[in-house]
C-alpha cells in the first residue's frame, strides 16, 4: 500500500486497528467460517477494521495454525457481491489490481473501461507493482497481455503509461509548458486530422505538476480547455483513456468520485466498478473522494450506497467509505477548504480568460485558421449579431414563410435564431413599416406550443422577457418561485433595473408591488432585496469579509458564540447576501470555511429548509459560479420523465447573448455530456431545431 508523502496527512478511511493480532483474528475468522451459514457479521467487521498490511498477516497466521488458505476458505464460504469485496480486501494491493486486469482482458471481449481506471490513475510505483504482481500470480507479462488483446493509439497509450515512467519532478520549466502547449495545439487544432503521437508522449511522460500548468496555459491560449480539444480530435476508447488521463492530473479524487457517481446512478448498480474503487482507494484518499463527491453531487456517498445496495454487502462498503459525511466539511476540513479553492480557482481562471479575449481576438486576426474562428467571436454568448443584417430581407422572409397555407418554421427557426436581440427589434419595425402589421401578432397566429414560447421570447427585449416571466410565475393560484429565484438571483444591478421599468411600463403596476402582494416572510423581504438592484460593485474588503463571515456562522449555529439576537443576525445575513459585491462574497465564503471548516452552501442547504433556504443557495452559486448554476438547472429541467420546457426555454432565450458558451462548458464537465446531446435526447421536432440554434452546435 502507498504510503502518503512526507508530511502529507493520510486520507485513507481505513487505519491500522491498534492493539492489533494476527493469531486472535484468524481465530474468529475460522470460528465465524464454521457450522452452516457462517457468521458474516462477524468476517465483515475484523476485515474492515483491519488495514490491507495487517489482513496479510491474518493471511499467514491463518495458514500457520490451520494449514488453510483463508482466501479459498471466505471464497467456499460467502457468495456474489459481498463475496467478491470481501476477496478484493484480503488481496495486497497491487495483486488485487492484477486480478482486475486479468478478468478485463480474459475471455470474448474486453472490459476496456477497467483497463482506462486502473493504469490512468496509478502512481509510478503502483505500476511497477502490478506488473510485478500480475507476473508472480499468472506467470505472464502483463505489456505482452494489453497489447494481445487492445489495438491502434489506445493500446499504445495504455503501454506508455505501463511503463510507470511518468516524470516526478515539481520544478516546472515555463519554457517547455509553452512548448507543449505549442506542440498539442499544433498536433490537434492547427492540423488536419490530428498527431496522436504527441498527445500520447506529452500526456504520458510529463509530470502532474508540469501537466497542470500546460492545461492552464492551453486554456489561455485557445480559448478551450484541453479536454474539449481532446473531444474533438480524438475518437473511441482512445478519446475515453486520455480524458481519463487529464482527469486524473487535475483531481485523481474527483475522478474516482465521478466513477463512483456513475457507477451508481440510474437503474442498476455497476457493482465491479464500485467494488473495485472502494477496495483501491480505502487507503489511499477516500476521504477526499467523498468529500468531493458530496460537494459535486450534493449528496454524500455513504446514503447513495445505503440506498443502493443492501446486506452484507452494503455494510461492508459503508464501512469502506469511513462513515456518513452530509454535513458539510464537518469530519473533512482539509477537503472543504481544497473544495473551495478548486472553485475560486476556476472562477479566477474564467476572468483571466475574458481578459485575455482581446488579445486572443488579435492573434486570430493574425493568424487566421477556420477550426479556431468559432472561439473568436466572443467566448460568451452564442449567438451574435449577423454579418450583412439587412432588416428588409429578414421582414419580408418572415412575411412570405406566414403567407397562405402552411407554415414555413424552418425559415422563420433560422431568421430569428440567428440575430442579435438588437437586429430582432429592427425587423419588428421594418415589419410594421413594410406590412402594416404587428411581427409578434403574426407569429403567434401562425407557430404554438413550446416553440411559441421560445420563439417570441427571443423576439422580446431581455428586460420585458424577463418581466413577462416574472410577472407569469406570480399569475394564478400558485407561485413559481423557482422562476423568480432563478431570475432575481442571477441578474446584474443593470439588469434588475432594466426590468423594474420593464414591468412598470407593461404592467402598470411596479414590481416591488407585486412581489409584495405574492410572496411572504423571510422569502418576501429577499425578493424585494434583490428587486432593488443595489448590489455593491466594488472589489472586496477582508477585514468587512470577516465580519459577514461571523454574522453567516451565526446565523447558521454553527459559531462558538453568538453576538447577537436572531433577528438582528437574520437581517444581516440577508443584507450580506443580497447586498454585496460578488468578489466581496467570494472572499467572504473562503473566510466563512476557514473560521469553521464548513462550505457556506452546503450548510445552507443541512440548517435551512423551503423557499428562503432555495433563494439563499441561488445567490452562493450563482456568485460561486454563474454558469454553472445555470447548467445545473438546464440538466435538471431535462432529466427524469418529463421534461421542464419553461425553465428550458427561459434559460436559453435570457442566456443566448450572455454566458450559454461558458454554461455549455460547465455543462458538458459536469455531466459528461454535452448539452446539445442532453437536448437531442429530451426535446423533438421544431422546437428541438430551434434549440439546437441557439446552443450553437455541438461541443
């Protein structure tokens, strides 16, 4: 078992049991294992409070006093699932992976995404090890095996990355991460068709360290993280090793947390996967791994087992997985404090990269290449004002796809998902001056349904769309209060006022009003709040930070302390939310964890409960991360049965000029799937064109 760096904190959930001996234990695994049935209570809970060191002296003393070998003993004795995990934790290590390479490349067909997991995440030595181990327990050479059995550039890479000679030096020269920046660009983007050759040496030789900062530089330097380049240039289970690969420099953790996640999501458990990655890493960084996990997936990994599985089984793995972690950064707050740094990183990397869009702009200008164009128009929006826009061709377009029987919608899709909201306004005008008639009027009698609604919200200018749906989600006997959530959460002071003139103008009534009229308590005072548009817009001040992050501890229960009365402390926590700058309230969640190693989301989410607790999670993502937020509502409006068409459609009508090329980015990273996808998959006919219109292709 690898042994964590000099000074570096063991992340393991199992420990060595103190007090430990080899000759007690085997005693009670031979007892357990006696007379019908077998005590699998009791087998269970010695070989999960044992580390993999002390299990192989139970192994030898077990053999010494009964001249039995314990493995074929618990493999006679249990059965399926619990079987199987119970084996994997009494291998060493580097034999159990043996096992598992083994059964991936035996018989017809190949277990291809066991072979990915195993060799894009193992450290040099544990590669030495296992081909080592898989030599001794099979008497055959495991690089002969991978290449008789694997093919073209993934088994060459699954070769390179065998050979466990991956460079381990942290002194990075900038030189050369420029280089390799060069060399990949110039391997996929620049060339027609691609030199896989590179990808496989720069990705399988050169250091995490090294790696990372070439990611980072890549990112700066095209526009596209290097997991898109890889997406678009490589294919098959090439493509699925070397984004295995990349995952694994930025985070082996969250690379197993999302094979976890996967592994148990949707009908039916991927049980070898989940076996395999509770019995490798339940010494290595499993508490990194749910803690990741409960931060990305927001839920923890103890209650996905539990309700996943069942029996000894599932106690076993509970036991792997070190305990139940819902409460945030409570039992890890080493983890929590890395969670919050790999966000406020990724913000900091977006805002250097709109800073950077200028001079990315000129570069392109000077060197011209088609495939890099679609990133030089703005790495926000997807859609842009049209070249050669001549308002009196769209109108008169429009008129003749109106005109007589039937309904020409694929010219009216193209037309009006193709300009700007700006060159929309124009044509509405040109229509009434050329026609006599009202373009909106005419759309509505000639399209209906869902690609009504999108098409006319495109039609209207942001701020009144943006009133319409507010004014929609307070109509009625319900409240939509996730639409108004969504809405007044996300947008600028700009915005915000935008829309109070907006709905005052079409509605005669203002929207503080109406708010007031329709919503209640706590939830009605943040609504207003966020209506006024007053948020600060300055940059951040530490000392004011600490002071918000007191008041957030408070309220939340969780100081030592308390300064103040509950009311007094609720209004300012409301104040600071609805109130601040977002860089302000960026540094105010990392003083928040760093005062009590908490995440202020998750807590949010354990302390509170209804509609005030949803409004107060909207406002930490959305200054957390915007386009995120918004991807994570367009996956939820698609997934399950049914789909949400209005928080769909509202989303890609009031992002398409904004953000809906970062929020595609974030969508396709977190979900593994591109949002065009997720959309083909979830939506048909006119509507699903129009759609795919505005999200702008494929990624």
């Amino acid at each position: 078992m690898a042994k964590p760096a000099q000074g570096a904190k063991y992340r393991g959930s199992i420990h060595d049991f103190p007090g430990f001996d080899p000759n007690q234990d085997a005693e009670a695994l031979y007892t357990a294992m006696k007379g019908f049935g077998g005590d699998k209570e009791a087998i269970l809970d010695i070989i999960t409070s044992r580390s993999n060191r002390q299990r192989q002296e139970v192994c030898q003393s077990y053999k010494s006093l009964y001249g039995k070998d314990l493995i074929a003993d618990l493999k006679y004795e249990l059965t399926g699932k619990f079987e199987r995990l119970i084996v994997g934790l009494m291998r060493p290590p580097a034999y159990c992976d043996a096992k598992e390479i083994k059964d991936a490349i035996s018989g017809i067909g190949t277990d291809e995404k066991c072979l990915i997991e195993i060799l894009a995440s193992r450290t040099n030595e544990q590669m030495h090890q296992l081909v080592a181990a898989y030599k001794d327990a099979y008497e055959r050479d495991l690089e002969a095996d991978i290449i008789g059995d694997t093919s073209g550039h993934f088994q060459k890479m699954l070769v390179v990355l065998l050979q466990g000679t991956r460079e381990e030096d942290d002194v990075v020269s900038e030189d050369l991460v420029q280089q390799d920046v060069q060399d990949l660009y110039e391997a996929g983007e620049l060339k027609w068709g691609t030199d896989e050759a590179q990808f496989i040496y720069i990705l399988g030789n050169r250091s995490k360290q090294h790696l990372r900062l070439v990611f980072d530089e890549y990112l700066k330097t095209t526009g596209k993280p290097i997991e898109a380049s890889i997406r678009g240039e490589l294919s098959g289970d090439f493509e699925k090793l070397m984004l295995a690969v990349v995952k694994c420099i930025r985070s082996t953790p969250e690379y197993f947390a999302e094979r976890l996640f996967k592994a148990m999501k949707g009908l039916g458990t991927r049980d070898n996967t989940l076996i395999r990655i509770m019995v490798s890493r339940s010494e290595l960084d499993m508490l990194d791994i749910r803690e990741i996990f409960r931060t990305k997936y927001e839920k923890s990994l103890y209650s996905m087992i539990k309700n996943d599985t069942s029996g000894e089984y599932k106690k076993t793995l509970l036991k792997l997985s070190g305990g139940d972690d819902d409460a945030a950064g409570q039992f890890f707050p080493e983890a929590a404090q890395v969670a919050y740094q790999m966000w406020e990183l990724s913000a900091v990397a977006r805002v250097e990269l709109s800073c950077r869009v200028c001079l990315l702009w000129l570069h392109l200008c000077l060197f011209p290449h088609p495939r890099r164009l679609v990133w030089a128009h703005g790495l926000k929006g997807t859609v842009r004002p049209a070249n050669d826009f001549n308002p009196d061709a769209d109108a008169k377009a429009l008129r003749k796809a109106m005109k007589g029987l039937g309904t020409d919608e694929d010219t009216i899709i193209d037309i009006i998902t193709h300009r700007s909201n700006v060159q929309r306004q124009q044509i509405r005008q040109t229509f009434k001056s050329h026609f006599g008639r009202d373009l909106m009027t005419d759309l509505k009698s000639e399209i209906s349904g869902d690609l009504a609604r999108l098409i006319l919200g495109l039609m209207m200018p942001p701020a009144h769309y943006d009133a319409k749906q507010l004014k929609k989600a307070m109509e009625g006997a319900g409240t939509d209060e996730k639409a108004l959530i969504e809405i007044l959460a996300t947008r600028t002071n700009a915005e915000i006022r935008a829309i109070n003139e907006a709905y005052k103008e079409d509605y005669h009534k203002s929207l503080e009003d109406a708010l007031s009229s329709d919503t209640s308590g706590h939830f009605r005072r943040i609504l207003i709040s966020l209506a006024t548009g007053h948020r600060e817009e300055g940059g951040e001040n530490l000392d004011q930070a600490r002071e918000d992050a007191q008041v957030a501890a408070e309220i939340l229960e969780i100081a030592d302390t308390p300064s103040g009365d509950k009311t007094s402390l609720e209004t300012r926590f409301m104040t600071i939310l609805c109130t601040r700058s977002y860089p302000h309230l960026r540094r105010v969640f990392q003083e928040f964890i760093k005062m009590t190693n908490y995440d202020v989301e998750h807590t949010i989410k354990k302390e509170m409960s209804g509609d005030v607790r949803d409004a107060f999670v909207a406002i930490v993502q959305s200054v957390k991360n915007k386009p995120l937020f918004f991807a994570d509502k367009l996956y939820k409006s698609m997934k399950g049965a049914g789909t949400d068409e209005k928080t769909l459609t509202r989303i890609m009508v009031s992002r398409s000029e904004i953000d809906l090329l970062n929020i595609r980015r974030e969508f396709i990273e977190k979900y593994d799937k591109s949002l065009h996808q997720a959309i083909e998959g979830d939506t048909s006919g006119d509507f699903l064109k129009a759609l795919l219109a505005l999200c702008g292709g494929e990624d």
